[in-house]
C-alpha cells in the first residue's frame, strides 16, 4: 500500500514538473517569491540600500535576499548554494535533420547523463528563445521527442554491455518525413507565440515529461527527473521565504547555473554573480567592514550526495554507507573536492540539531573519485566558510533520480534553522 505525498513533497513535485529547464527553474523561484512579497530588481537599475526582502535573476540563476531594518554594515552573510540546471542534452544550431523518413533532431551532450536512462522515454525541448529585439521568451514542447533503442533482436549481446555512441546513436526522433519540409525552430516560435523569423538565439534542453512519483511500501520512495538539483533549490527556497527579520545576519540564497558542467558562465557559482550581488547588498560598508563581514559569514553548498546502493556496495566507503531515509548528508573529502571542514562540520550539527534532524556523513571510496560542487568555488571566490551538503539519492545522474520521502523536507529544516538565529 502506498500513501500520498505529504504538503512539503507535492509541492516539492510542483516546483520540478514547473521546471523543465534553468530557466523555467529561475522563473518559477521568481514567481513563488515574489508570491511571498519578495520584490525583484534589474541588475541594471540602481539598488536601494533600504531593508527588505528581494531577488534578481540572471539568465537561469537566481539570488533572494533578506536584510533587515537596522542591519549593520559589517554584518555577516548565510547563503544557501545550489544550481538549477540539470545533466542531459542541448539542441544544436540547424537542429532539424532527417535520416531514411524520420525527422530528428540535433542535440549535444551537457554534463555527464546516463544515457542509457534516457532511452525510451517521451522527452520533451524546454528552455528560451530569444528574438532580434533581445526579448527572452520560455517555451516547453510537452511530450515531443524520443531516443529509441535499437531492439534486442537486432543486437543479441546487448545485455552483456550496452554502448551508445553520443553522435551516432543519442539522435532522438520527433516526426517522420524529410527535414526540408520541417522546422524544429519554427515550431518552438509558434508555441512561444512569435515568429520563426524573430528567433536570433536559443539556449534549449531536452527534460523528461514523467510526472515525479511516490512508490514503493508504505509510500517510502520519491522519483522524478531533475532532482540534482531542484531538491536543493526547492529547500533553499523554502528557507529563504522562512527567514526571519532580525536573524542580526543577511540571509541569502544563490540558485546558480552551469554547475554540471563546470561553472565557469556568468550565471554559475566560478562567475561574478554571487560576489556582485554581495557588493551591492553592502555597498554602504567600507571595505574593512565588508570584509570583516565575510570573515564571519557562512554557505551551505546544498547538492545530491550518494546513497548508497544495494546492488554495488563495493563502490561505497566500507564504514561509511550513509542510506536513503535517515535524512540528509554532510558531505567530506580529503582533497577539497568537498569544502567541508571540521569547523564546518560543527556548524551543520547545529543547524541539524536546531532544527531536529537527524544526518550522516558521506565521503568516497578510496578507488572512487568523487565529483566536486559548488562548495569549493565559492569558498575559492569568497573566502567564506563553506559546508557541503544534500539528499542522498539513487540513479544520481539518470533521466530519473530517487530519494526517500523524508529527506528533502529534512534537508529544508536544516536549512531553515540555518537562517534562523541561534538559540
């Protein structure tokens, strides 16, 4: 028997069917502070240095603030760090193709996807197109698209080893015909309500349409596409709306893009973005105030960690094994590929503790690498301490990601207290 989703996960659902691309991920971050009374402003206009609650968006990232009235100039920082873009594929220039009556389309590998996840599925093109004006325009196909897999019968040792090709066989189909008689960007123009003509640039994904699911006994599972990160973001935007006034700190949270593949863009966690923002926000304090701020500010680096997994628990740590359900990961790694440190430890135990959430500890087997976030590039552009953490998942980098029901509410209290003033 399975049970419906609690009000924290359905919403959490909501937030990543909204979702599909970074874009619509800024813009749904956008939609629901603004719901909360949070005001947005242009990077391009002048900032009050009045108190408030505010957000500005830069293509997909996007960073909310609290200041409250009375808020000194050395004031330290708590940002909560997370990225809104997603491993998967990006449409290519002259996208539409066609090989032997099937209409295809052109895209290219972004991030490190399990492509074989991705095989099968009704995948649709969600993103932005921007016209000669320089207008941007969000647009999503629905179901539309698909990568189909070659059958058994025609390859008899697929089972023994499956091998894709990301040029030759990642092709997906969405129609039949020859390409001469379709035009993949037109038909993007027309769901955007403008004309093909008007397209001078396009920044579009290809996204799972499967509606997230809770399964399993007793409801014990959530799945759905996305998850890296939009689990993060969902809680970082839920702490962000939460944080109170005279918390005596500046809370912040940062939605960058471009993680998954390296985060060095204006929007992502090795750009100005964060440090600009920052500056401005302070723009009253001298520099010795500024940085006496920074000395004492705080980030929770917040992205999806490793559960570990059933069937290749030899890839895990051997004392180490943290396990979906038991709530959210303090992430470690000796090389810094993590930013975790003990001072860092501390302060997650008690945010954890504050909020009373129980938490484990993630670090990688030897012989297993771990990847990095955006913990260290913060920490690296700011100086400030920084503190990995996440929900540990299964399938990490699939079409469609798992987690147990608890743990994203769990990691949102965590970082609820962490905004909070301590008790």
């Amino acid at each position: 028997m399975t049970t419906a989703p609690g009000p924290y996960l359905a919403d959490l659902a909501s937030f990543i069917t909204a979702s599909p691309s970074s874009f619509h991920a800024a813009r749904e971050a956008a939609a629901r502070l603004i719901a909360a009374g949070f005001t947005e402003l242009s990077e391009s206009a002048e900032w009050s240095q009045d108190a408030g609650r505010f957000f500005v968006v830069r293509d997909g990232a996007i960073i909310a603030w609290v200041r409250a009235h009375g808020t000194p100039p050395a004031a330290p920082f708590r940002i909560i760090g997370a990225h809104t873009d997603s491993p998967g594929f990006k449409l290519k220039p002259k996208p539409t193709t066609s090989a032997h009556g099937w209409l295809q389309a052109g895209v290219e590998v972004y991030g490190g996807p399990l492509l074989n996840s991705w095989l099968d599925r009704e995948l649709e093109f969600a993103g932005r197109l921007v016209t000669r004006d320089g207008e941007q325009h969000l647009v999503r196909t629905g179901p539309f698209l698909r990568f189909p897999q070659l059958a058994v019968h025609l390859d008899r040792g697929v089972n023994d080893g499956l091998r894709l090709d990301p040029q030759s066989h990642m092709n997906p189909v969405f129609g039949l015909g020859d390409a001469s008689s379709a035009d993949l960007v037109g038909h993007l123009a027309s769901l955007a309500g403008i004309e093909a003509a008007d397209v001078a640039g396009y920044d579009i994904s290809v996204a799972d349409t499967a509606a997230p699911a809770v399964f399993g006994l007793d409801g014990a599972f959530f799945a759905a596409g996305r998850m890296d990160n939009l689990v993060s973001v969902h809680a970082g935007l839920a702490a962000i709306v939460a944080a109170p006034d005279g918390a005596g700190h500046v809370s912040v949270f940062a939605a960058f893009d471009h993680e998954e593949v390296g985060s060095s863009t204006r929007s992502g966690a090795g750009g100005p973005f964060l440090a600009d923002v920052l500056t401005r926000i302070a723009a009253d304090a001298t520099e010795s105030e500024r940085l006496r701020g920074l000395a004492d500010s705080w980030c929770f680096s917040s992205d999806a960690g490793h559960s570990v997994h059933p069937n290749y628990a030899e890839r895990h740590d051997p004392a180490n094994r943290p396990v979906m359900g038991r709530g959210p990961l303090l992430k470690i790694n000796a090389n810094q590929r993590y930013a975790t440190d003990a001072m860092g430890a501390a302060e997650w135990a008690r945010a954890c503790r504050q909020a009373g959430v129980a938490y484990q500890e993630f670090v990688s087997n030897n012989t297993v690498p771990c990847g990095s976030t955006i913990g260290p590039i913060t920490a690296t552009r700011l100086g400030i301490r920084t503190v990995d953490i996440g929900v540990p998942l299964l399938s990490m980098h699939s079409a469609r990601e798992l987690c147990a029901v608890g743990d994203p509410a769990a990691l949102a209290g965590a970082l609820t207290a962490f905004l909070s003033p301590r008790p």
